[in-house]
C-alpha cells in the first residue's frame, strides 16, 4: 500500500477515534500542510467516509476552519461480545456511537458454540435488517472470553465454558451469511485498546486493563502497543499465581491464580453465598452488603482486595504502567476494596515503579470489550479507506 492510502487510513483513524476535527487539527496532529489535509479529506468525502461541515460556533477572525466529521449513520460495523452470561451484538457506525444493540442470556451450559454461534448470527442479522436505506456494513468484529488465536478467530481455550479449539470466528461468519470475515480478540486486549483510545487510558500508552467477568482477563499496552506474545495468548494475568500455599482450585487446572482468588466463585464463597446465586447481580448484592455493614460480606470484600492488591502490585512491578484500569465486574469489585487494593500496592510494589501509576475504573464501563471488537471491525476500512468504500 503506497504512502498516499496510507495518509488516507491515518487522517480517518483520527476522525475515527477522536470524532469531529478541524482541518486545521488534523494537519497539525499528521504533521502536514492544509492543503494536503484537504486534499485527502476530498477523497475521504467522495467514498462517503466523512463529510465536511461548519463548526457550530466561531472565536477570532478569519475564515473558521471546516469540522470533518466521521459518517457514522452511514458506516457501521458488526460487533459481538462474547461473555460467561450473556451475548451482546451491536451495530457500532464509525467514529465509535453505538446505534442499535441486542442482548441475550448465555447459559452455563458446557461447550455451547453451536449455540453461540446461531444466538449471534440471529442478533446480527436483525441488526442488518434495521439499517437505515443506504448504510453500509464494512466489517464484523467479536470479543471472546477466552484465549482466542487472531489470525483465524479460533478459540484454543475458555475455561469458564470448557472451549478447547472451536473454530468460533469461521463458524460465525458462516452463519452470518454476509460475506464478510469475523475478526475475533480477546476480550480484555480489546478492553485494553478500547480504553486507550476512547476511555480511561487515553493518553497513557503503557496500561494495564484488568476485566472482570466469572474469572479475570489481562490486556497489556507497552508504548500504544498491545503485547501479544509469541501465538497471541500473552496478558493472561488472571492466571498468573498469587496464592502458592493453600490457593483455591482454578478452572484452568491450577490453585491459587489470580482469578481463582479474585473472581466471582472467590467473592461468593467467602461471602457464604450458597444459596445458588451466580452471576453480575449475586456479586453485586455482596458488594452492596459490605457497603451497607454487613460484617461477613464487608470481611470477604476486604479478603478480595487483598489478592487483587498483590496481582496488581506484581503487575506494576513487572510493566511499571502509567495506569492500571478496572472494567467489568471488577469496576465493582475495586470500587469496594480500593482501600485494600491501595495498601497491598503500598506493600509490595517497588516505590519507583508505583508512584506515578494511577488506578482508574473504567471510562467504558460495560462497553469497552464491545467497543474494542467493533474497532477489530473497523481495522480493514482503517488500514486502506478506497477499497472497502468502494465495496
């Protein structure tokens, strides 16, 4: 691809994430002219990518410089989030809104990618259905939990659910019937570079997103760069072990790993939970107790925090991020043990290490996996604009 496409796919990437920018912004932030910005946005306009417009309000003299605004009613992708409990598919327009959604329940049920698979591909296909006259669908993204393989979308493992090798992203874009490759990640890299580029890591290229879901899943960027490893399966820190001694038995095989001290069967069991309860709302109920005073709810918060506090702390030891955020079930799960969080980090992570890494919740909250599979949607359109606009 010559450097001219090139320009094409970098000045829409910054529409695309930052939204609305001025010719003048975007000629400053690509480090070229304005004539150069113009020209390249005359192509972007004519694909039916972006259109150009005055800005609402004017300061100072002289000619403003005209908005160019990323098409989003007119420019979508697919975007499914694959989690423990529920399965989520939306329709993400470019630039980022979310302008139609569906969601349904996904049963403990084993092994479940038929079912999985055909859940989607009806959601998606509804999704299709309800697009406005002259939308375009240029792209299907998908979030997994699990250890997915990127280059085929294959799942090689999902512990919660016992996956092992399901062809997910091919099995799915098949029955979706569209013509199109599913791009499938893991769900908390796609967390990771969702927050960097739209929530609460903007600005800070060395992060860690830690999300919470039945276990706990990693996503690492060092200098704006996802750190995959040598298949694609690094950041799983959930896995990392916190609890060598007497560590509670983990899906993976293991005891004592993070997730397994951490997660969703942690915080129930220590709560004396077993009543059956399961899920976001039974966690949320104990965080609630705690707050509220109960002493055993408030007693297995804090044990909580504790070995999240010591994951985190060998986190900022190891990578040394600017920040470490929380999404998913642990948003809640910090925002109820931040004092423990912040005391086994004070411990046990080395002074120079810690003292400029914040910790911060989410600012996607529950959308930052989805948003980052609809970014996976997008990366073709991102990387060469002409060829999918004229598709």
């Amino acid at each position: 691809m010559g450097r001219h496409r090139s320009s094409l796919g970098t000045l829409l990437h910054h529409v695309h994430v930052s939204g609305p920018l001025t010719r003048a912004a975007l000629a400053e932030r690509m480090g070229v002219n304005r004539s150069t910005v113009l020209a390249l946005t005359a192509e972007l306009v004519a694909a039916g990518l972006v259109r150009e417009e005055h800005p609402a309000a004017t300061t100072g003299a002289g000619r403003p410089s005209l908005l160019v605004r990323p098409e989003s009613e007119r420019v979508c992708v697919l975007a499914f989030d694959v989690a423990v409990d529920r399965l989520i598919a939306a329709r993400v327009g470019l630039g980022g809104p979310i302008l139609d959604r569906r969601e349904t329940v996904r049963p403990r049920a084993g092994a479940d990618l038929a079912t999985v698979v055909g859940n989607l591909a009806a959601l998606g296909r509804e999704l299709i259905d309800a697009m406005p006259p002259g939308a375009t669908c240029v792209g299907v993204g998908a979030s997994y939990c699990g250890m997915v393989r990127p280059r085929d979308g294959m799942v090689r493992y999902g512990p919660a659910l016992g996956w092992v090798d399901q062809a997910f992203g091919a099995e799915l874009a098949q029955a979706l019937g569209l013509g199109l490759r599913v791009a499938v990640g893991n769900e908390a890299h796609l967390g990771a570079r969702a927050e960097y580029e739209r929530g609460a890591g903007v600005g800070s290229p060395d992060l860690i997103y830690l999300h919470g879901d039945v276990g706990v899943g990693g996503g690492i960027l060092v200098g704006g760069k996802p750190l995959g490893g040598e298949g694609g399966y690094a950041a799983e820190v959930g896995h990392m072990l916190v609890n060598p001694v007497d560590g509670r038995p983990c899906l993976c095989g293991s005891a004592g790993c993070l997730e397994a001290e951490t997660g969703e069967y942690a915080l129930l069991a220590a709560a004396g939970r077993s009543d059956g309860q399961i899920g976001r709302d039974a966690v949320r109920a104990v965080l609630r107790d705690a707050a509220a005073g109960d002493p055993v709810a408030a007693a297995a918060v804090a044990e909580i925090g504790d070995w999240l506090g010591i994951g985190v702390a060998n986190l900022i030891n190891l990578f040394n991020p600017g920040v470490v955020i929380f999404g998913g079930m642990l948003r809640d799960v910090y925002s109820g043990a931040a004092p423990q969080v912040a005391a086994r980090i004070a411990e046990h992570a080395m002074p120079v290490s810690r003292e400029r890494a914040k910790l911060r919740l989410s600012g996607l909250a529950d959308d930052a996996t989805l948003l980052g599979a609809a970014d996976l949607g997008f990366a073709a359109l991102l990387a060469d604009p002409l060829p999918a606009a004229a598709s």
